[in-house]
C-alpha cells in the first residue's frame, strides 16, 4: 500500500526522547559495575598472589639441623674423637640434598684466635652413620652418626674455644648448628 497524500508527516517517537534521557543513568551504572568488578577482581588476585608466596616458600629449602648428643673421646694413639648424633628434617615440599658435613673448631693459641675446618670420618662413624650424600625427600628427616677425628700433634697446645657443626646442601647454602655442646668421655 501507498500511503495517502493527506497523511501527518512522520516525527521521532516519544520513546527516543525517553533514552536520551536516560543515557547518561545507564553509562554511570555500567561504569560502577565495571568499577566493582574490577576491584573484586584486583581483591581476588591480591589472594592468588599471596596463595602462590605461600607456596614459594613452602618449596624453599628448609633443613633443621638437630644434634641430638655428641661424645668425645681420647683414642690410644691420644687423637681426639668426637662423635655427633644428627638429625636433619627437610621441612620444604620439595627434595634437598645434603653434599657434605664439617666440624669447624675455633680455638686459641699463643694468644691468637683461629678457625680449623675437620672434615667427617665417614668409613669410622658410629653406627648408623649418617650417609652423605643424603637426599631428603619432602617432609622427610635422616638420623645417624658423624665421626671427627682432631689429631693430637695438630691441637698439641690449642685451647678450644667452640665447635660448630656445619652441613651444605647440593645448592651450597649452609646449614650451622652453632656451639656444639661436647660431652667428654673418660
């Protein structure tokens, strides 16, 4: 059909009016949702990356080193043994390792303060001698003996002041158990 000649001529409806006014309250509520969602959204990162700290250092490595007694003794050639019962927890989610233990002495001699690194008699150790290498897996703890020999002629005259035990894992950080309390036995 044609429309007729006589017919009003055509004009906007008055529901377009009605959305130009009410624009500018939409684009303002969709600016605040926008607004929230992106502050719930920096919240919940904000816990993610915490969460993923959390298990960063739970994965570091983390041994305890734990002497549980220590003996000393005068052997018949007058060398002086020292016997250490270790236990070492690895505390982390992930496997370390243990590549070597050593006793270092500090001592004092003509009046002068020194520092002597005593590497473990592995082949003497009371037993269970403690394996090194050790791997320690996850949440795991190794117990065992660790056999230090300081020789007589070579400590003839020392006046020993501390001894410290010291074990590196295979990423050569350190693990020191500080003043090593010896027990002597006669």
């Amino acid at each position: 059909m044609t429309p007729s000649p006589t017919a009003a001529p055509i004009s906007l409806p008055d529901w377009t009016a009605f959305i130009v006014a009410i624009a500018p309250i939409a684009a303002l509520l969709l600016s605040g949702a926008a607004l929230w969602v992106s502050i719930s959204s920096r919240r919940v990162s904000g816990k993610a990356f915490k969460l993923a700290e959390a298990k960063e250092d739970r994965q570091a490595p983390m041994l305890d080193l734990e002497v549980v007694t220590t003996t000393s003794a005068t052997n018949a050639t007058r060398d002086r043994v020292i016997d250490v019962d270790i236990r070492v927890t690895n505390r982390s989610e992930v496997a370390s390792s243990i590549r070597s233990a050593s006793l270092w002495v500090s001592y004092t001699k003509n009046g002068h303060d020194n520092r002597v690194e005593v590497s473990p008699d592995l082949s003497a150790a009371t037993a269970p001698a403690f394996p090194l290498p050790c791997k320690l897996d996850a949440r795991d703890a190794r117990q065992g003996w660790l056999r230090f020999h300081l020789n007589s002629a070579r400590i003839k005259g020392w006046s020993i002041t501390a001894f410290d035990l010291v074990l590196l894992d295979t990423d050569s950080r350190t693990v020191t158990y500080k003043g090593l309390s010896v027990k002597e036995v006669l």
